[in-house]
C-alpha cells in the first residue's frame, strides 16, 4: 500500500488510475477546501476540479502554477474532469452538456 497523502489537510480519495500510474481524486488542503489532484510519480499535484459560488453554483477551474483560473462564468454550473499536457481541459458546463475548454 502507498499512502498518496493530501494537500496540507486530513482527507483525501483517489476516484481514478490510469494505465501509467497516475492517479486523481480529490484532497483537501490546510484551509479545509477541497481540490482536485493529480498524482504521479510520488509526487500530488493540483489540477482541474470544481470549487462553488455563494450561490451555491459549481465552477471548472484550472490550477497552474500556484494560481486557479475560473474556466466558465457562466450562469450556470460547470466542472472541469479532464486536461492534458497541452492545457486543453474537459468537463461539463450544465444544462449544456460536455465542453471542452482549449488554450
């Protein structure tokens, strides 16, 4: 067993692997907000996910570099599930269905 830790909080759970050993899920960090993960190589990285509004609404974000960027301001919710090494990012924007969001 390997313990792939957290991001500076209690909690987290892997929901994914993939075929070369990268693992997501979701952590949470010293502030007790919860983010995305990637983990590869020993190493958790912030990556995609969801973070909610005041108004309870979800939106995609994309973190990089030590900075989440808001990926969808629209008036719905969103959710950012996906992204590559070109920055290009899925997810799902609702009513509307699948999106993907490209650089």
């Amino acid at each position: 067993m390997i313990e792939l830790g957290a991001l500076g909080g209690d909690g987290s759970a892997a929901t994914s692997i993939k075929a070369r050993g990268q693992i997501v899920g979701e952590a949470e960090t010293a502030n007790s907000d919860t983010h995305a993960f990637l983990w590869q190589k020993g190493v958790m990285h912030e990556v995609v996910g969801a973070n909610f509004t005041s108004e309870g609404h979800s939106r995609a974000f994309v973190w990089q570099d030590g900075v989440m960027t808001a990926l969808d301001e629209s008036e719905g919710s969103s959710q950012a599930s996906g992204i590559n090494a070109r920055g290009d990012t899925s997810g799902q924007i609702l009513p509307a269905g699948a999106v993907l969001w490209s650089e």
